[in-house]
C-alpha cells in the first residue's frame, strides 16, 4: 500500500513505490459500474480512490458506495465533459486532490465514459510532470458486453474519417472482461475472442458474467511496466487459425488471416550526420534510449488451436493488429532504428493506439525493450540475451487504425544492420567538427555504432553513427567537382 505524501512531488519515487491507476472503459452497458461496485465492496483488503465520469451515463451511487463500508476513500465525479477529449485539467485536479488527502491507498480507479478514447487519458499521467512522478498507469481494463459487442464493433454507421469507439476501446486494453458470457451461445464466445485477438494480439480475456472478477486481477498488474514487457509472449504471432505468421525473409506473406506490427527505438532524437566523439573532445552517447512517455506491459497472446473461423475483422475492421518477427541474426542498427521509429510515431502517432517490442540491437548484449501509446513513447535496454544467438529475434506489434503492413515492414525491415564497408584496421576519412580528418577503425558496433575511429592526428576516438559517405568514407576519396 503506497502512503499518498503530499510533500511527495520534492523528489523522485522509485516505480514500485508510485500510486497505481487503473482506467476502467468500455463501451455504454458493458457493465463498467457493475465492475466498479463489485471492487468496491468486495473483501479484498485494499484500499482506493475513484475518479468517475458521468458524462453519457449514470456513474455509481456515492452515497449508496459509502453506506455499503465502501474501500473507497474519496469518489470525485466529473460529469461535465468526456474525458478523451484532451489532457483534462479537472483531471490533474481530481487526481492532485487525492493525493494531498495524504491517505494510504493501493491504487486510483478511473471510470471513463462509454465513449471515452483512454489514450488522452493515458497521456494526462506523462505530460504533467507531477502526476508523472508520482503515480504510474497500471493498467487499461476494458469490460465488453459480450451479447451485443459486434453491433458496435461492425457499426457501419460511422461517418466516414471517425473513429469507432468500441474498436478503440479493444485496441488500448491491456486486459478485456467479456462480460455477460452467460448471454451467448458457445461457438458465439469463441467467435468473439477471435475476433477481438484481430484487433488487439496483446491484451488477455478473462471471462465473467455480472462483472464479478477477482479485483486483484485488474489492478496491481503493472502493465505499462518496461520490466514487464520481456515477458512478451513467444506465441504472440500465432495466425487467428492457428499457423505461425511467417518469418517474412523474403517478402510479405500472403496469410489473409493474421496481422503484422512494430518496432522502434526512442523518437527522432539522431546524432544527424557527424560523428560524435569519445574521449577528449567526446560528445558521445552511450545508451541511448529516451522516455517519452510510455507503452504497454505484459501480453498474454492466445493461439486458438485448429479450429477454424471466419475471419470477420479481417475485411471489416479498420483497427486491428500487426505483428512483425525477424529471424536470429537480422539484428537493428540503432541509429537507424531511431530515425525510423520518431518519423514514424510523428507522422502516424494519432492512429498508433498500442505498441511493444523486444529487439536485438547490433552492439549490445541486452534486449532493447519498447513499448507506447500514440506520440508517447518508452524504450530501454532490459535483460541480458542468452548466449545463444538463436534466441536473439526481434518481435514487435502495432495495435491501431488504417495500419499498412507491408509499409510497417519495410520500414522495420530497413533498419536490419547490412555488412560494413570497412573492417578494423582500415583508414578512412572520418567526419569531425572542424572538417574530415584520417583515421583507423579500431572497433565496430561498438555502443551500437556502427564504428568507433581514432583520429590520427590527434589521438581522439569518435564514433562513426552511420556507415555512410556523409560520416565514413574511404580514405582515397575524392569529392565530385561542381561544373
């Protein structure tokens, strides 16, 4: 239980010591009030906040709450506005409020409306610099009227350009309730969750009727936790009938039935094209990750064995998911990588909703761990590869709107390292502040680039971030002359 200090915004928390928050959404009936009441005033021995949104539907009775010994120490309804609409203010004032109640509390519960986009809401905690400090999304939980989801999922309705709610709902979750499951035929349940796997590979299902589920099962599962991003699920590319997606080494494959996604490092933060020294006059870089927010935690992907379905989202949904694995020893080129993923999240960043992966970057030993929601995006080096070089394969997943495969990954596929032009030993010409200057390779992927040079004049190691003419060239080139 997290000791809620008012003073706490002085200095930084460690991550397993923030106050967890759990968004709760879904679409208007699922049964997200039910859920509410049930963690409330079931006997769990925690303790929480709750932030509920009125807007478009009737919240839970406060006063019915506090007469039933309710676990929540203070109920704050905002029922003047739809939370997605931006990075609410009210919000950060409802959330800055329970936290100078300086009360001990397990977690911060926030039902959103049933049109609510979760992502804004998301954002709300890495944009404003105190929340960020001091709370850390939990988790997405989206609860799914498992009788009537489709209507809303195949709405054909929609104008064109807007944004189908209970698809974006399904694509932010990082765990689905299909509710009321007591409503539908069997075959039906198992339709359904193949369906919602199209759209969403990375969030698991827990079935229940009358939104009665374990409370620990929701909250404290820490999903947007980078550490918990290495458990993504080995099976997570397992086709919706039951065959593993390809390993696309030579082109895209024909599959009609599964998806392709993601990969990226931190967004656009390049070293443009000088070399960046090491040593006395060094401005280089080691690690290089960056947090801009952060993504998605743990996956769960479940295959569906060999029984067949008709592939429903395929055709019909404009949100689904994309999947993306490489083969052992396709390892990234960092900058590359970099450079990739920051135009891609700047220019796509709205229709990106979830993303996650583990890659094998070239010149480190550890698994580079990302994961983001829309434009906010987390990534870092996380856990030691085993020595064996078969088990370094870089996987990734997209979950969002009008998402190109065969655009994904030949951007992803781009960033794959390419054999170098030079070998250790050899002189080139190397690119430094105050022009080109010889010197002698003296390692390669070193810190994940692609060179490391010494000067030979000097003795000053830099560091060659791109094998290419603009940073490298070789030592007997000549520049073109203009007429």
């Amino acid at each position: 239980m997290a000791q809620v200090n008012p003073a706490a915004s002085m200095y930084e928390i460690p991550h397993d010591q923030k106050l967890p928050v759990t968004v709760i959404t879904g679409f208007l009936g699922a049964g997200k009030t039910t859920l509410l009441n049930h963690i409330l005033t079931t006997n769990h021995g925690m303790k929480f906040a709750v932030i509920e949104n009125e807007f478009g539907e009737i919240g839970i009775d406060t006063d019915l709450v506090q007469k039933k010994e309710s676990l929540a120490e203070e109920v704050i309804s905002m029922d003047n506005g739809c939370l997605c609409c931006t990075v609410r203010e009210d919000l950060v004032k409802g959330i800055r409020r329970i936290l100078s109640l300086g009360k001990e509390l397990d977690g911060i519960i926030i039902e959103t409306t049933g049109m609510a986009d979760p992502g804004p809401v998301v954002q709300t905690f890495y944009q404003n610099p105190d929340l960020a400090r001091r709370c850390k999304v939990d988790g997405i939980i989206t609860v799914v009227d498992s009788k009537h989801v489709k209507q809303h999922l195949f709405n054909t309705d929609i104008s064109e350009g807007a944004v189908n709610e209970a698809m974006q709902q399904v694509a932010f979750a990082d765990r689905i309730l299909l509710n009321k499951i007591d409503l539908v035929e069997k075959n039906e349940l198992t339709q359904l969750k193949h369906d919602l796997k199209t759209i969403n590979k990375l969030a698991d299902t827990i079935e229940c009727q009358n939104s009665k589920v374990d409370p620990k099962m929701l909250i404290g599962i820490d999903k947007f936790n980078l550490e918990k991003a290495l458990e993504f699920d080995p099976d997570f590319l397992k086709g919706a009938e039951g065959h593993e997606d390809c390993d696309h080494e030579n082109g895209v494959c024909d599959h009609e039935d599964h998806g392709h996604g993601h990969g990226g490092e931190s967004h656009g933060h390049g070293h443009g094209a000088e070399s960046h020294g090491h040593g006395h006059e060094s401005h280089g870089h080691g690690h290089e990750s960056s947090s801009h927010g952060h993504g998605h935690g743990e996956s769960h992907g479940h295959g569906h064995g060999e029984e067949k379905f008709k592939p429903t989202t395929r055709h019909d949904l404009a949100v689904s998911s994309v999947g993306i694995k490489l083969k052992p020893g396709e390892d990234m080129d960092l900058n590359k990588l970099r450079q990739w993923i920051g135009e891609l999240v700047q220019t796509k960043g709205e229709e990106l909703y979830r993303y996650k992966g583990i890659l094998s970057v070239k010149g480190f030993d550890q698994k580079f761990v990302f994961q983001g929601v829309h434009m906010l995006f987390d990534g870092d080096f996380q856990g030691e590869w085993a020595e064996d070089n078969e088990s370094r394969v870089s996987k990734f997943v997209f979950i969002g709107k009008n998402l190109k495969r065969e655009e994904l990954e030949a951007g992803f596929r781009k960033c794959v390292c390419a054999p170098l032009r030079f070998k250790v030993g050899q002189r080139v010409q190397a690119k430094v502040r105050d022009g080109w200057k010889e010197g002698e390779i003296i390692r390669t992927w070193d810190n994940g680039k692609p060179y490391r040079i010494r000067i030979v004049d000097s003795g000053v190691e830099v560091y060659g971030p791109l094998d290419d003419d603009r940073v490298v060239r070789p030592l007997d080139y000549v520049p073109p002359t203009t007429a």
